[in-house]
C-alpha cells in the first residue's frame, strides 16, 4: 500500500527530536547547576575574603581618642608614627622662614588620622600633585604629591607653623578635613591619609624640641615640641 509507515515515521520524528531537545535541556540544566555549584562554593569563599578586607577595613580606619596634654605651652605630634627626620629646612609657602622640621612615618599598621598640632586658624591649605615615591624615602617629602596645612596660632599671637601631608607608594589619597579660615583645637582630627605616608611638621627656630630620631609617636598625644 502506498505510503504506508509515513504516519509512522512522523511519529518516530517527532519522538526523536523532542527527545534532542529534552537531551539538550537536560544537559544545559546540568551543565546550569554545575556552573551554579561552582559559583556558589566560589561565592562562599569570595564572602570569607570580603569579611576578611571588611575586618582589615575597620581596623586600618580606627581613630581612637587622642588624650591630649593641658599644658597650652606645648606642640603635639600630628600624626602616629616613627620620627625619622629632624633637622633645619625652610617652608617658603606658609611658614617664610627656616623652622625646625620634623618627619614622622607612618607604616601601614598605624592609625591614619592626623591631628592638629596647635589650637588655631587654617590660614594656608594647598594641594601639590607630585609622584607617588615610596614614604620611607626621605626624598619623597620634595617629590610627593602633597598637601600643606597652615596653621596661624591662637595659643602664641604671630605664631605660624605648617603641617605637610605627604603620600606614598600605597598612599594615593589625602583627605583634608578642614578648609581655609577654619579653627581647630589642639589635638582636633583635621584629615586622613589612607595607606602608608608621611606628615612633616615645620616649627619655629625658637621651639625645643622634644623627642628624638626613632621615636613612636602618637598623633594629638606626644607632646614632640616645646615653646620656650
């Protein structure tokens, strides 16, 4: 008879490539999952590193109270950090004249929040772009980008000493707190530098100094400076 098993053969055809398509499915359903497995078990771990950087986070961004001295007659250190550098430099921006400088360090365990040395008024803040030299270097307080922070005393009339924040390999933001003509209170947060850097502080000739090379200091603390 003619055409006799065509019906048939649809049938089968239909069945076949149905079963290509549920074969199909079903292995881009497998292939899903195990793609979903792994970004799953990959999510777990990726969780884990990010409460690991969040921990790291709250802890690199800590900003205790500083105890700041009474004794209106002394300077504090305006940052945490190793003293490495003291000696004469002229501050040509703010200061005009040869001052007492001294450099502290801050490594990338220390707390990153600066404080102002003097009860006073911001009569100087500027922001220089510069390389980005490794802090520990002492040549990166002239290379740096850096900002310079004026501060005009309220504690001695006439007094003018600067504070330069300076950045580093892994310090690639300054963030000033303060701007021009405010007021600050010794000991005060005036600005964060996120990472390893270094902050100079520029005094008058006539300050003794109190601290030496190598010494941990503590930012609105230790006092480093006296006025004679």
């Amino acid at each position: 008879m003619k055409h006799k098993g065509k019906a048939t053969q649809a049938a089968l055809k239909l069945i076949f490539w149905t079963l290509i398509i549920l074969l199909a499915l079903t292995m881009m359903g497998f292939m899903a999952a195990l793609v979903g497995t792994f970004i799953f078990t990959m999510s777990i771990g990726l969780f884990g590193l990010w409460a690991l950087f969040s921990l790291f986070c709250l802890w690199f961004f800590r900003d205790p109270d500083p105890r700041v001295p009474p004794d209106t007659n002394v300077i504090v250190a305006p940052a945490h950090g190793r003293v490495d550098v003291i000696d004469e430099a002229t501050e040509s921006e703010f200061v005009g004249a040869p001052c007492r400088r001294i450099s502290i360090f801050l490594s990338v365990v220390e707390v990153h929040v600066q404080k102002a040395p003097v009860t006073g008024k911001v009569g100087h803040l500027k922001h220089t772009t510069g390389e980005f030299v490794n802090a520990l270097k002492q040549e990166s307080a002239a290379h740096n980008e850096n900002v310079l922070i004026g501060l005009e005393s309220q504690e001695r009339p006439g007094e003018r000493i600067a504070v330069r924040l300076i950045a580093g390999v892994l310090a690639r933001r300054i963030v000033p707190w303060i701007g021009l003509g405010d007021e600050v209170a010794r000991g005060e947060r005036i600005s964060l530098i996120q990472f390893g850097s270094r902050v100079d502080l520029y005094l008058p000739l006539n300050t003794e100094v109190r601290v030496k090379l190598g010494d941990k200091v503590r930012g609105g603390e230790t006092v480093i400076a006296a006025r004679k």
